[in-house]
C-alpha cells in the first residue's frame, strides 16, 4: 500500500521537474512497476526521448 502512495510523490514531482530533473528521477528511482514506468514516461516531453535513451544507456 505505501507503494502506490510513494508512486504518486513520484508522479507529482516528475510532473513538476525541469527536463533533467525528470531524466534524473526516472533513471534513479527504484522498485516501480513497467506500468509506472510507461505512466512517468507518457509524462516526458517526446522531443528530447534522445536525452532520455543517453541517460539510460550510462
């Protein structure tokens, strides 16, 4: 149960962050689910995905 409530802390601040703020959530945050993932990234402006895949690929 404290899981869905630390995702939706998550969710929150991802939605707020700058770009790289989000890059840096996404790629360090632990112990979500593929679906919370998918969500975080729908959230993740499209144009700068390229960002994103280099972050991953460190």
């Amino acid at each position: 149960m404290g899981q869905n409530v630390n995702f939706l802390e998550i969710k929150e601040r991802f939605k707020n962050a700058s770009l790289e703020e989000k890059i840096r959530i996404y790629t360090t945050t632990q112990g979500l689910t593929v679906e919370q993932f998918k969500e975080l990234l729908r959230m993740f402006p499209i144009q700068h995905l390229d960002k994103l895949e280099k972050a991953m690929a460190m």
